[in-house]
C-alpha cells in the first residue's frame, strides 16, 4: 500500500470529526458512598395499612429484635455531583430510591463518568449495552490485560476512575425497539455481593433526538421529547445475606447480636427483602401519572433463581415490544421498555404476582366515549369436590397412580396421612341468567377447561358486564387482567382510599361488575389475546382453591365473522398449592387421618399439584383435533416462583409472532396465544419439560386424526442427511483447570468448588455421552473440528434444510437403555429406546413447519437427547443441538453459507444426584454419600473468533425449576428476532428454550460471559469469549504523544457488509441464489466506487476484504489538535492561493 502524502488522511479526519461532532460528551461525576437505608420509612405496610412490627407478613422482614436486624441496613450507593469536587450532590427523585441516577445518552454519544470511590472497600461501574473498552469495562476476571487496564476493574477507597462509553450505530435500539432502551450498570467486583450491597442503576440510550436538556439545569438532566414521563424500576429480591455489610448490621441493629446465628433459616429468610427500588410493602414514593399522556416504564430485575417476577398494572395497559400486555415477565437481568398511556384515574396497584409491592397513584379527570356494545356473563363461585386424575391411572404409561415406588405415589398414595387425589376447593361456574337457577351446560369443545371458569369473549369497544354470585362460604371477587374499569368494579383489595364493595362479595351476596376493553391486540398482535381473570380478595389463598379462568379479547369484527381456526383450546399450566387453599382443613377432615401433619415436609409435597386445568398425569380430556386443522392454544401461567412452565407441543410446532418453536415458557400470570396446524395423525403429549414438574404429572395427550382426504400433496423428503451417532460412557472432569477459578474468586486451591474430600465427590463423574462416527460399523470415531470443540460434553450439532430427511443410525454402547429423541421433526418413532449393545434408525423428517418462520433467522436451534427416563437421561449427559435451516443456507460440508461462526451453548445445572451414575460416582470417589454438583468455572474453551466475523449464538436451556439463565455477554450486544430484531446483551434462558442470537464481534480482547443470576455466579457458571484483532488493523499514524488520535488500516470482512440482508422474504430458492451474487458484488462495487473515489491510492481489496483508513478519536480534547491543524492548513493554502494570483496578475 502507498501513500504520496497523507493530505487525504486530513480530509479523512475532517468527516470523522464532523460525524462525531453531532454525539456530544454526557460527563457524570459520580461517588460512592455508604449510606442506612430504611425499606419503610413509613413504619406501616402501605398495602394492607397496619404497622409492620404488627403486619403478619411485613414484621416478618421489618421488625427488629434480639436477633433481627428491622428494616435499616447499611448499604453502598451511587451519588451524583455537579463536578469533581463531590461537594454538592445532585438530588434525584424519590421513587428511585437506592438506585443510582439515571444516566441518559443518544446514539454517537460518549458517556464520562469520573468515579470516587469514599466507601470503605473496592468497587467499580459496569454498564451494559454501550461500547467500552478494557479501561472502561469496569469488571474484575481473568481477560488476559495488563496491569495498566485493570485500573477499572477495582477503584480502591478514596480511589478515582474515568470511564468512557460509547453509544455507536451498532449498539442503537433496533427500528423495531422503543425510542430509549432500558440497560443497567452495576459494580462488578464480587457481581452479586456488589449489587446486594447496593450499587445499582438505570442507563437508557436513546435514538437520535429523543433526549432534551431540561432547561436551567444541569448539563445531564435530560428528558424525553417522546414521552409525558419516565419510570425506572428494580424488581429485586435483596439478599442482605451476602452484602459486604451483614456483620455490620447485625453489630448495628440486633439487640444481641452475639446470639445471632447467620446460618439459622429464619434469620436468613429475615434478611431477604422483596423490593421495588429499596423499597417494601408500598413504600415507594411518588409515582404519579397523568392521564392519557404516554409513559415509559424502564423496568428491570436483578437477583437469582427466586428472582421472578410478573408485574401487573392494574387497570392499564401497556405496549411491549409492540405487542399488548399489563402483565410484564422480569428476571435477574432482564430489561423491559413498555409505554402507557393511562385511561383510567384512581389510586391503583401496582405489584408483583408474586409480592405486592406497591401502589402507584394516577391523576386527572376522564373524558366520555360513545355507548358501546355491552356482553352479559352470569358467574357464581361454587365449592365443588375436584378430583385431579379421574381414570386414576398415569395415563402416559397405563400404570396405577399408586404404584410403590412411583412419583405419581406421592400426590396419590394415602400413607402418612397424605389427602390422594380428591379435595374441596372453589369454581367460577356460568350460569344462563341473573336468576343462577340453570347452570351453562360446557359443550364437547369446552370440555378441557377443567376447573377454569368459562371464557368470556369481548371485542375492542365493548362492556364486559359480569353479574357474580358468592354461592361459597367465604368473601370472594373477580379481577380482570387486560381490561379498563373504574375503582368500584376493580375486584382486588388494597388501600387505595376508595370503598371497593366489589373486592369483597360476601357469602349469598351478588355484585355487577363492568369492564371495558379500550385498547386490543396490536398491529403485531394476533386476532384475539388471551388474559386470565381470578379472585383477588386474597389472591394467594383465592387461586390455590381454584377461582380463575381465562377472557378472550379480540379486535373490533373478530367475533362476527366466521374464523379460520377450527379448534381453540385453553391451558393453565400451575403448581396449585392445596396447603394455601381456604380447604385444607375440610380436606384434612375429609381425607385424611391422625397422621396428616401440616407442618410436615412430606405432608406439604404431597399437596402441591402439578396441574394443567386441574387435571395431572394425562387425564386432561377433550384434546382433539384433525390433521390440517388450523389450532389456536391459549397458554396461561399462575403460581409462585416455582411456576416456570416450557410447555411442549411433541410431534408438531407452532407459530409465535413469525417464529417456529416446538416449547413456549409461561410465568405466573402471564400469557400467549400461538396457532399449530398438525400434519401427523397420532398421539402426542403436551407437556412441562421442567424435569420435576414433568415427573409430577404435568403432561397430557393431545390427539391428532385423520378426518378426511389429504388437502394438499404429501412432502417429498428426496435428500437424506446421515449421522452414525453413539452412546458412550466416561469420565467427565467439570473443572479440569483452577487457575481461572482461584483468580476470579480471589480463593485458595484448599477452598476452591469441586475439591475432593470427605463428603465431597470433586469435579469428575462418570457420565453418558453421544459421539459422532465416519459410519455404521462405528470402528472410526470422528473427529471434531476446532471451531466445534466448545461442544465439550453435547453430542454433535445435527443440521439440516427444509425439506431433508434426517437418518440417525444409533449405537447404545452404553450399560442401560437410551435414546434419541428429537424436537420440532416430523417422526413416526418418537419413544423407541436401544438396549445396550443395539444399533436403533430413527428417521425424521423436516417438512417446512420445521424449518425458520417468517420473522426467524435463516437457522434455528432445538435440541435433541434421550428420553427414555427423561430427566435422568439428560442430566447423565446425552444431549446434543439440533440445527433447522432454509433451503440453501448450508454448503456442501454442511456449514452455514451467511454467517462466519456458530457456537451452540447448552445451560444446564447437572445435579448429579439424579445421575444414573450416582452409585458408581460415590464408589469410585467418595466415602461419603452426602454430595453435589453444580457448575464449571471457565473451563469451556475455544470460543473464539475475529473481529468482523459475524457470529450465531445457539442458546440452550434445559433442567429444572432453578434452571432461569440470564446470558450476559460483556462486550458486545447482539440481535435476536421475535416479530421484529431487537438489540440486548442478555438473554433469558428457561427449560426448553433455544433461541439463536447473532452478532457482529467489532470489540477486540477476551470478554466474560455468564449467567447473571447471583447464585450462578458465584457457583461457576462463567467462561470467556476472546475477538482476535484482526491483522490488517496495524497502527499507521499516531497525532501527538498527548492525544489519542490513532489512524489505523481497518479490513472489513465481506459478511460484515452484507450481513444485513435478508435474503428470505424473497420467495423462491433460485431468486435468492442470484441475489446472494449478486448483492456482493453490487455492494463490493459501491465500496470500491465510493473509496476510489476519495482514496485512490490508499485501498485495495483482496477479493475477500476492503482495506481502508480509519481514525479513532477517543477524546474531547483531541478535536482541538484536528481544528488547529486543519485551520493552519487552510490558512496556508489561502495564503498560497493569493500569493500565486498575486503573482499572475503582475507578471
């Protein structure tokens, strides 16, 4: 490459300055500073009104004693200043409570904070969702920097530190997100310990114009100029257990602090405080709205596995990602951006499903609408005796419920004075009229509604007028999810300074309520979307005795016109916990014996049913449909916690706002609505592929029949795709190397997880794995590529296009019999196990219901595993991804064509307690039998790529009810699809999801990447990715010794040029075989015309990259030096220019 002078670089830096000239700096000065937080300095439960030392679920958290800390705790927060002298500190709004400002920034903006460390140990700030470098990364790991980056990763007490971070192009919120996206910064020394201590905060990076400064005030005291208001909320569960400051606190605020015991169950769980913003039980301050004037909610969790949460506003609705909700699904690191637009005035709640939390107020006066249609329901609550399994048989197996050993056994066995499968509880039942003397006969079709209520159907525009009648013994209500409704008709109780008669309707008492739906599905929305609508005089107790069903709201007309679904069917998908039922008592009295003890453990276990619709292994009825019917299922989810439900449809997929899956996950009350059109006649379960509630009984039959001649040509699956797979047992070291452990945890290889010792296995067990072979003699094993060893213990990555048929010849080389079942193929021998020593052809096809829906990627990842014993098959280690594609994706050596890399990640947490190969572990490793697994701790290696690669992520998620994975990468943000792209940097994982994210790795150096979830953390659950700089990024110009101006000679890869495009909404292979030609050249054309153009003697292409200059500009100042030099060169040419005109018009 030549260069005849440079004067090009000058005009080079001319637009790199003027580009970045149009960001501007957004300087913070920010301090750290210890602080005692009261989480309710009312003293009172704002919720229920009373006092919290004297609040039967407050004075558990709050009241303070010998050996209870109360509600004031020392903690460690983020303070804001005007400069660097941290003099005055800038007040921030109440409701934001703990949390640090609110740092705002649009794109090409630079975020600078400068840092003061004026607490008593080390911390430090890490943003998600910007650019940064490793000065600025802010997070302590084993990354392979000098000393010199590490200044960032701990800022010492009375330490300082500058961070910068950019909001580029490539980190913007999509054209299909919200204007500001909603991310988090946090001190990551110890992550989780940091974040409980208290240091945490909101970072919303905007689209351009979006953000104004207010004016007279400060530099960084912006607001909206799309929106009335912003609304920043943390939901978290604190675990003042692990803060830096528990012995502290407990010296400061226990009576007696030497009889403390930090380990006794009680003192811990008095230390784990539900909040919202650092506050509880409605003690968060002022919220207050306007009425229809549009309102972001910024909303994000933060925590571990307890850490779930279904935010509901009562009364309103919001838009989350374009789609309609008033129910928002938060865990540990996830972020939420949904607009309001508030419709109704009042005081209303605003809570968790889980935990209230709050009241928020509203304000202002309504206007009037025209009449609209008004439908009549007539509903009475009704105790009835339920019995879960009615055939009383495991219908999947055909075996007895009470078989010994069985874990049907536990729900239904009737030893130790367990109640079996029979109990009194509650039903909303449909009456003809307001006289409730005939009751609404359910049809054929609504048959499987169970113990929900009826369904109640509305259009956008109408009035649901419900006429209740409390036939129970007790006060009960009905509260809507999705619908507006004045105060009087809100049917849940709380202090909202209003009589509310229709939160409580007493026995024998009637009580109208009239709700309307104002706003409907969206745009993006299908037809109709499904809520759920329950008692909520105690919401906890009313629904675990059975008061919920589901509402149908549809757009205007929807309900007039003749549908195209043939079949609709309702599902709710909860744990019902019959020890919280209002019955307990009268079951005990009914069912039970001098043995059955509520506070037993057993006792309890045995009465938390595993229910879909109230019915439990495969006696849910009236799941029938005919191959080709086009299926609407409505999935809803209630409970606790433990209610993380991936419901699987086996046999068939569905669509999902443009997607594929074969697995949905549903969390207490929420729900979704996805449209199925069988092709396979035959029996098939609808399940939850959460292993303990899978085990429990949560799995029904679905029947799919042949009722007529085909509609269409069957599929010809011509191209066979073979894979000679085997089961192979051997030994499995979770953690081979500790030195990436004893680093990150700052540990000794005496305390380091996974030491072997007395009651201790270590980190190798034996396990089961699946293993690729050249062929069917299964002499030759083959070996794995480099770019295919990050699988480690996964089977190979099976792929395949539309339209192939897949031939898995299985050896079992194994000691018992296994497996390979496969999700979202099409497959006439689902279940069929090898016995030891047997060779097994399983066939599936990929017809296009298989394959990537409209609004997915090309490819799209499932898994496949043995499923002869499900849970134990899987946690002793046989799975494997599974990768469906569109025709022409894959090349010849079946590697994708449109993307540079894939890795294909697997988060799972194998208790090795459900092994198989428990016994042989204990035997061959320990003496004891008292043991545990868990996690890996950087150990997963060769997850490397180069910078401009374009790079798939196939995420993973399988397990149980703890498995909740965030999957945070630092250092990059990525793209994932649902009906639009949207941009995040963490993606929530639950049993049975998988889901492809794809980014373009522009950030040099080795980065972390991890769950988010505290526990996770700390148990291991973390590796790195490294971006090798790419070769051709060799420095060529450094400015000045005092700037940090640096011209480099950047080679663009050409995937990253059109790695854009989307070749698939053009129909037809041929069509998008000419245009991944075409395209390329078109765009290498343009890139050459464009360079050429400006830089002709400073480009070249090798027929693969486009080299060309670039500048780096990193600070303020170094504008000054560009101006300077550009004037005087300016200046002199102006001067050359006179002197040569001067000298022609003389001579």
């Amino acid at each position: 490459m030549r260069s005849r002078g440079g004067t090009w670089i000058w005009i080079l830096a001319v637009g790199a300055g003027l580009r970045l000239v149009e960001g501007l700096n957004r300087t913070y000065c920010i301090g750290v500073r210890e602080v005692v937080w009261d989480y309710a300095p009312s003293g009172t439960n704002l919720v229920s009104g009373r006092p919290v030392t004297t609040d039967e679920h407050a004075s558990v958290f709050l009241s303070q004693g010998p050996h209870r800390i109360g509600r004031r705790y020392k903690k460690v927060v983020y303070l804001q200043y005007t400069d660097e002298s941290y003099t005055k500190e800038i007040a921030k709004p109440s409701w934001l409570g703990f949390l640090g400002p609110v740092l705002k920034a649009e794109v090409g903006d630079s975020i600078i904070i400068h840092l003061k460390n004026f607490a008593s140990r080390p911390y430090s700030l890490h943003p998600h969702g910007v650019f940064y470098d490793k000065l600025s990364e802010g997070a302590f790991y084993p990354d392979k920097t000098s000393e010199r980056l590490k200044l960032d990763d701990a800022v010492p007490p009375g330490g300082t530190h500058t961070y910068t971070w950019t909001v580029k192009p490539e980190y913007a919120p999509t054209k299909g997100d919200a204007n500001c996206l909603t991310w988090i910064y946090h001190s990551h020394g110890d992550a989780p310990r940091d974040i409980y201590s208290g240091l945490i905060g909101a970072l919303l990076t905007c689209k351009k114009g979006t953000l104004q400064q207010v004016p007279g005030s400060y530099s960084t005291d912006l607001r909206r100029t799309d929106v009335d208001k912003d609304f920043i909320l943390m939901f978290s569960v604190i675990d003042e257990n692990q803060s830096w400051y528990q012995e502290e606190n407990i010296q400061s605020y226990c009576t007696d602090p030497a009889g403390v015991d930090p380990n006794d169950p009680d003192f811990k769980e008095s230390n784990k405080m539900h909040v919202i913003n650092g506050y509880m039980f409605g003690n968060l301050p002022g919220i207050e709205l306007c009425l229809n004037r549009t309102v972001a909610w910024h909303l994000f969790g933060m925590g571990s596995e307890v850490d779930v949460h279904s935010v509901h506003f009562h009364g309103q609705t919001l838009l989350d990602r374009g789609h309609r909700v008033d129910v928002l699904s938060l865990f540990a690191a996830s972020f939420i951006t949904a607009n309001m637009v508030p419709m109704n005035t009042g005081t209303w709640l605003l809570a968790c499903q889980v935990n209230d939390h709050l009241i928020g107020k509203m304000r202002n006066v309504s206007g009037s609408a025209a009449p609209p249609q008004v439908r009549q329901y007539f509903i009475a609550a009704e105790k009835v005796l339920w019995n879960y399994t009615p055939s009383g048989l495991d219908v999947s197996n055909n075996v007895s419920l009470t078989k010994n050993g069985s874990q049907s056994e536990l729900y239904f066995g009737k030893s130790g004075g367990r109640l079996g499968g029979k109990y009194w509880k509650v039903q909303y039942v449909a009456y003809t009229d307001d006289t409730f003397t005939q009751k609404k006969k359910r049809t054929g079709a609504e048959v499987h509604l169970g113990i929900l209520g009826p369904v109640m159907k509305m259009e956008v525009g109408d009035i649901l007028q419900v006429s209740f009648l409390n036939k129970a013994n007790r006060n009960y209500s009905i509260q809507a999810h999705g619908l507006q409704y004045k105060k009087q008709y809100e049917g849940a109780t709380y202090q909202d300074g209003e009589k509310n008669t229709g939160s409580q309707v007493p026995p024998g008492e009637k009580f109208v309520y009239r709700w309307q739906v104002t706003d409907g599905p969206s745009v993006n929305d299908p037809p109709c979307l499904s809520y759920l609508y329950y008692s909520s005089s105690e919401a906890e107790k009313d629904t675990n005795s059975g008061l919920f069903g589901p509402l149908l709201v549809c757009r205007r007309g929807t309900l007039n016109t003749e549908m195209e679904t043939e079949r609709e069917f309702f599902l709710l998908f909860s744990v019902l916990d019959e020890n919280l039922s209002w019955y307990l008592n009268d079951n005990i009295k009914t069912y039970g014996n001098k043995e059955s003890d509520v506070n037993n453990e057993d006792f309890q276990m045995s009465n938390k049913m595993h229910a879909v619709n109230g019915f439990m292994y495969g006696n849910l009825p009236g799941l029938d449909m005919c191959k080709g019917d086009r299926v609407v299922w409505h999935l809803l989810g209630l409970g606790t916690e433990v209610d993380i439900h991936g419901i699987y449809f086996e046999g068939n997929t569905f669509q999902l706002e443009g997607l594929t899956r074969d697995t949905l996950t549903v969390f207490p009350h929420t729900m979704a609505t996805v449209t199925m059109q069988p092709d396979s006649a035959g029996v098939f379960e609808v399940n939850c592929r959460v292993f303990d509630h899978y085990s429990s009984g949560m799995r029904h039959q679905y029947s799919v029949r042949k009722c007529e001649a085909e509609r269409k040509p069957q599929t010809s699956f011509a191209k066979v795709v073979q894979y000679f797979i085997s089961a192979e047992e051997l030994e499995w070291d979770f953690s081979p190397s500790r030195a990436w452990e004893l680093e990150k945890h700052n540990t000794t290889a005496e305390n380091r997880w996974g030491l072997l010792s007395e009651n201790r296995i270590g980190s190798k067990y034996k396990k089961v794995v699946y293993r690729e072979y050249t062929d069917a003699t299964f002499s030759t094993r083959k070996a794995r590529p480099s770019v295919e060893k990050h699988l480690e213990i996964m089977g190979p990555i099976i792929r395949a296009e539309v339209g192939e048929k897949i031939l898995v010849t299985f050896k079992n080389q194994a000691s018992r019999p296994y497996s390979v079942h496969a999700h979202s193929v099409q497959t006439n021998n689902m279940h069929k196990a090898a016995q030891p020593g047997e060779i097994m052809l399983y066939e599936w096809n990929v017809p296009e219901r298989s394959g990537p829906g409209d609004s997915d990627p090309n490819c799209i990842p499932f898994t496949y595993y043995s499923d002869v014993e499900l849970e134990k098959d899987i946690i002793s280690g046989l799975v494997g991804p599974l990768v469906i594609c569109r025709k022409g994706v894959l090349n010849i050596a079946r590697r994708r064509n449109d993307v540079d890399r894939e890795f294909a990640l697997l988060f799972l947490i194998f208790d090795e307690n459900k092994s198989w190969y428990l016994k042989d572990n204990v035997r061959n490793y320990l003496n004891n039998s008292n043991c545990f697994s868990r996690y890996v701790y950087g150990n997963l290696q060769s997850l490397v790529m180069m910078e401009g690669e374009t790079v798939v992520w196939y995420l993973l998620g399988l397990g149980n009810e703890i498995d909740i994975h965030t999957v945070h990468f630092h250092g990059e943000t990525f793209i994932y699809k649902m009906k639009q792209a949207h941009r995040a940097d963490v993606y929530e994982l639950f049993p049975g999801t998988f889901q492809a994210v794809e980014m373009v790795v522009r950030n040099p150096g080795t980065w972390l990447m991890h769950c988010h979830l505290a526990d996770h953390i700390h148990a291991g659950m973390e590796t790195t990715y490294t971006i090798k700089r790419n070769s051709a990024n060799v420095c060529f110009l450094k400015l000045s010794k005092n700037t940090n101006i640096n011209i480099h000679f950047i080679k663009i890869n050409r995937s990253a040029l059109i790695s854009n495009w989307n070749y698939n909404n053009v129909k037809g292979l041929k069509e998008r075989k000419i245009l991944r030609k075409v395209v390329p050249f078109l765009s290498y054309l343009s890139h050459c015309l464009s360079l050429l153009l400006f830089f002709p003697d400073e480009f070249f292409s090798d027929g693969k990259n486009f080299v060309i200059a670039t500048l780096d500009i990193y600070t303020h100042t170094a504008y000054i030096y560009i101006y300077i030099y550009i004037c005087v060169c300016v200046c002199v040419c102006v001067c050359v220019c006179v002197c040569v005109c001067v000298y022609v018009c003389i001579y």
